[in-house]
C-alpha cells in the first residue's frame, strides 16, 4: 500500500491509544503541548519520575498498538523494582505529508519543555524511540546542542538522564551500501524503506538540516558535546534488522564523545523487536527487553 492508503487505513496515533485504552480498561489521560501536539499518558498522570516516548513508523505512520502493552509491562516491571512513581508518556506529533520537517522537532521541544514546566528535573526524564523515534530523539538532542532557528529552544539545568533507541533510523539515503540493508528476512522490505526515506527525503527538508536529520551525517565534532544533552544512551538493534549496521556504525561514531552507551544486539531479532514481542496477548518477553527494563531502572 502506498503511503496515503496506508495512513488510512492504521488511522492516528490518538485513534490507535483510544481504542488500546478502551479494550484494556486504561484510563484516558491526554495533555495538549502546542502546535498540535498531544501527551498521552500510560495509566494515572504520575509525574515523578518520566519516560517520554516518541513512535516509530517514518515521520509517515502513527504509533503502532504493540508499542501500548510493551510501555504497560516495563512501567510493571519498574513497578516491581519499587518505581511505583514512574509514568509513560507517549507523544502524538503530526506526520509527514501534514506537517513538515521540523515540525515533529518543536513538538518533541514542547512536550519536554511541558514536562520540565510540571516540575520533572531533567535527570528524572529517560527517552526512548523506536525507528523514526530514535530519530527523533537525535533531532532533540542536536537542537540542544546546536539550536535550530524557528524552533524553540530547549534548556536544560541537567542533563536529561536517559535515550533508548531501538532499531534507530539515523541514516536515511544511500543505505544500500549497508550489508543488513539486504536481509530478506526483516519485516520491513528494502523497496519499502527506501521508498519511505525518499519520501521524507522529498518532504521539504530545510537547508542545512541534514546533521539533525541523518546524524550519522554529522560533522565529527558535531556530537563532541553530548554529554551535557543526556546522561546515558542505550541501543538495541535486530541480528535481522535493516537497520542494524547503521545502529552498529552509529554506536561508533557516539562512542567518541559518550562514555555511557550499551549496544545490544537482538539475536534473530528483527527490526522494532522488542515492541513486536507484544503483538500477542501472551508475549514471550526476550532478554533484550528485560534488559531494557533493567537500563531505565539503573536510571531512575
């Protein structure tokens, strides 16, 4: 399907987290940030201690329902561990064709900004992204240290504590010199995500963004301040996934600048696994995912 059907049919973010709230019994509790953007929360508002959510899908699709119960059973898990005070908070932000580039930039500022405005130091913030997420994320961060005009600046009295990415899209053309970029046996298919990078290549990207948008792009000193952006950086990518070189090559570039970074790759994995382990009702948690449970909680 191309993207407009596509877009039709899996519907909004905000569609997707109504429909999964009312089937599990969830209350709704939703926060309006600015330009268009929303907060969702997972469960009651619990701001204490946050992580802050921003969905994969390409800049193009809305967050997928698996991402809802795998967010529930690591605020369960945290919960276990006595971090009963931990809330979810997941980001609507507005997609490609609608909005442009940098867009979902300000509207990840503003939800941030929101949760600083309520009171949460910025070392009690962990982020996490999945695929265009974790994108997204580096975006935030490059902001940080480089702010982009017209977007509003994000200043932090602290480092945020935490960035899980997983599966990160950080490379978006010429791909096919990366040998994983050729497994047949990922979910997504190499036509696919080449033709979704050339449409959020071809969606009007401004001058001069390409460091914010494709990091892996970036200057050598580009990230030689990152430490005062975020504290620790944790990513995970698929043995099978298509992104998993670009994940691997990104991890060397950060580890030039970051003493704190966790690599970790999921046997047999696929790309976006951990969230995919949820489409079932019964999921068989893999190590990887307890492993994430475990890096928030060493955060908080």
């Amino acid at each position: 399907l191309d993207t407009p059907k596509l877009q039709y049919v899996l519907g909004t973010t905000d569609k997707v987290y109504r429909a999964w709230a009312k089937k599990s019994g969830v209350p709704i509790v939703e926060e309006e940030v600015g330009e268009d953007a929303k907060i969702y929360w997972l469960g009651p508002k619990r701001p204490e201690k946050v992580i802050l959510y921003l969905h994969g899908g390409g800049f193009l699709l809305p967050m997928f329902e698996c991402a809802l119960p795998f967010w529930k059973y690591v605020q369960e898990q945290l919960g276990k561990k006595g971090l009963n005070n931990t809330g979810i908070a997941i980001l609507q932000y507005t997609l490609i064709p609608t909005a442009t580039i940098p867009t979902q930039l300000k509207q990840a500022v503003l939800a941030v900004q929101h949760l600083l405005s309520i009171g949460i130091s910025p070392q009690n913030i962990q982020l996490s992204g999945d695929s265009a997420g974790a994108n997204l994320i580096f975006q935030l961060i490059s902001h940080v240290l480089h702010p982009v005009d017209g977007v509003p600046a994000l200043k932090l009295d602290a480092p945020l504590r935490g960035a899980c990415l997983i599966s990160p899209w950080v490379k978006i053309d010429d791909c096919h010199k990366y040998q994983s970029f050729k497994n047949p046996y990922d979910i997504i298919a190499e036509t696919t995500a080449v033709r979704w990078g050339q449409e959020v290549l071809d969606s009007g990207i401004p001058d001069g963004y390409t460091p914010y948008i494709q990091p892996l792009k970036a200057p050598n000193t580009w990230f030689q301040d990152i430490p005062k952006a975020v504290d620790r950086i944790y990513i995970t990518s698929g043995e099978l996934d298509l992104l998993r070189d670009q994940g691997i090559e990104f991890k060397s570039m950060l580890e030039k600048h970051h003493k704190d970074i966790k690599y970790v790759i999921q046997s047999n994995g696929v790309h976006d696994g951990p969230l995919l382990e949820f489409v079932s009702s019964t999921p068989h948690v893999s190590q990887v995912t307890v492993d994430i449970v475990e890096w928030f909680a060493s955060g908080f």
